[in-house]
C-alpha cells in the first residue's frame, strides 16, 4: 500500500511524507488532486486481501464483504484463545507453558522444599 503521489497531491497532508488529497482551490488556481492507477490499485489489493483471506469470493454486488471478511477473521482468532474463565484447564500442554513463562526452576524448589510424607 502507499499513499496518493501524483504531482497533484496534496504534500505531507497527515505529517512528514504523508500526502493526501485536495480538492483544488480555483482561486489560488491550485488544481484538485490527479488520482493515478498505483494508488488504486493498491487500495483495491489491501481489500482484496483481507476478504480473499477470509475464505469469501469477491462479488461485484455485494457491500458487505470487507465488513464479513474481518468479522471471519477475528471469529477464527478468537476460537484459538484461551478461555478467561477456564483459569488455565483449557492450556493444552501444560508443562511446556510453565516452561515457556520460565517456572522450570521455581517448581522444582518448590517441590524440593516440601516434607515428604513418611
């Protein structure tokens, strides 16, 4: 993706290298800015992508589709979580996360510094 740079555009509109559009001002005789093939073509893509990603086939009529694809997407991201109420049951390996968050070691104190039974 990049922004709008046709000689028309609109310089450093949103900060440093960040151009944007104008509308012109014909009494300044400042011309509105030229729209070029790059930039839309970029900006088509970024869509594209998104709702391609989502598994949903591109369809002239339909509005909804960036809207749907993002839903999907985080839908998907979500199932993968972890659940807040489940305080940890639902972790499939649990070893290897105490390991992970490094309490390896602490345990194996922990376990060491309690009476065994006799």
């Amino acid at each position: 993706m990049h922004r709008i740079d046709t000689p028309t555009a609109q310089k450093d509109k949103f900060g440093q290298g960040k151009n944007g559009f104008t509308n012109g001002d014909p009494a300044t005789g400042r011309r509105a800015t030229d729209l070029n093939s790059d930039m839309w073509d970029a900006v088509q893509e970024e869509v594209c992508t998104v709702i391609e990603a989502a598994g949903i086939q591109l369809s002239k009529g339909e509005h909804t589709q960036l809207h749907a694809a993002i839903g999907r997407l985080i839908d998907e991201q979500v199932k993968t979580r972890l659940e807040k109420n489940q305080n940890g049951a639902d972790i499939p390996n649990k070893p290897l996360f105490l390991q992970n968050v490094g309490l390896g070691e602490t345990i194996n104190l922990a376990a060491g510094a309690l009476q065994k039974s006799q």
